[in-house]
C-alpha cells in the first residue's frame, strides 16, 4: 500500500485519502508541485501613459501624476503642504496600495528651492529617472518610481 505525505505537517496517510488525519490539510489539489513561483514581468504591466496626458489629467500646479502600477494609471496626486506621505500606510497622503511598497515608504517635502524626494529606508528604494535615490530635489517632467508604481512630478 503506497502513502501520501502531508504537505502541512508531513504525516503518512493512505493515497486514497483526500484530507490528512492528522492536521486536516487537503492532500490532493491538483498541483503537479512543478511551479513554486509567480514570476512577475515589467513588460506584461499595463501599458504607460505618456507626459502629454498627465500634464492634461494632472490640471494646474504641483503634482505627482500616476503613469503606471496597479488600477492607479491616471490618477495624480496633490502634495499635501510641507511634507507629504507616500506609502503603503492607509493614513498616507499618497496610498499605494502593493506589498512592493513600504508602509512608510518616502516623503514629497516642500523646500525653499523648491520639490524633494526622500525615501524613508524602504526596502526595495525609490528611484528617481531609474536611479536610486536617498533625498533629490524633482524638476518638471522626473520619472519616480516607488515599488512597482512609477510617477511623473509635473509643475505647472
């Protein structure tokens, strides 16, 4: 008589059986076990928006405007006076709601010379035009990416 091993707490059980008598967990679900991973792909992500339709989605002013990552495309962000919260927090000034994004992730601080970006020691950084920053200052146009979201800063 041949055994099934229970993949949650490794008792022997007999093949015909469906869930394991020990701890209850299904043996049987289909899966082959050859995949253990979901790979993730930047080019399979949602296609970009470019600058042009930002700046018209974004309206006047200061903002950080969303060009791809999650639902989010589209949407942009007004900063919330000196300092303003990005992260996965939900009392961020600016939720962006994935695990690649650290729950206090950086800050959009207002200086006397104008816009910076500061990342807050999050684990996976945050880049400004694909190079990782710790604080940099943001002119018209500058790509910030924040886990998988990547941003445009527009000031108009």
């Amino acid at each position: 008589m041949t055994s099934v091993y229970c993949h949650e707490c490794g008792f022997q059980n007999a093949e015909q059986g469906k869930y394991c008598s020990k701890c209850g967990a299904l043996l049987h679900d289909g899966d082959d076990g050859s995949q253990t991973t979901i790979s993730y792909s930047p080019e399979a992500e949602e296609k970009e928006l470019d600058t042009t339709s930002l700046r018209e989605m974004a309206g006047e002013g200061i903002s950080l405007a969303v060009r791809s990552g999650g639902d989010m495309a589209g949407e942009s962000f007004k900063p919330a006076g000196e300092k303003t919260t990005i992260g996965r927090h939900p009392a961020s000034d600016i939720f962006l709601d994935d695990i690649t994004v650290s729950r206090n992730h950086a800050l959009l601080l207002l200086k006397d010379d104008g816009y910076y970006i500061q990342d807050q020691g999050s684990l996976n950084g945050t880049y400004v035009n694909r190079v990782r920053v710790e604080t940099q200052k943001l002119s018209d146009g500058d790509q910030v990416q924040i886990g998988k979201y990547k941003l445009t800063f527009i000031e108009r």
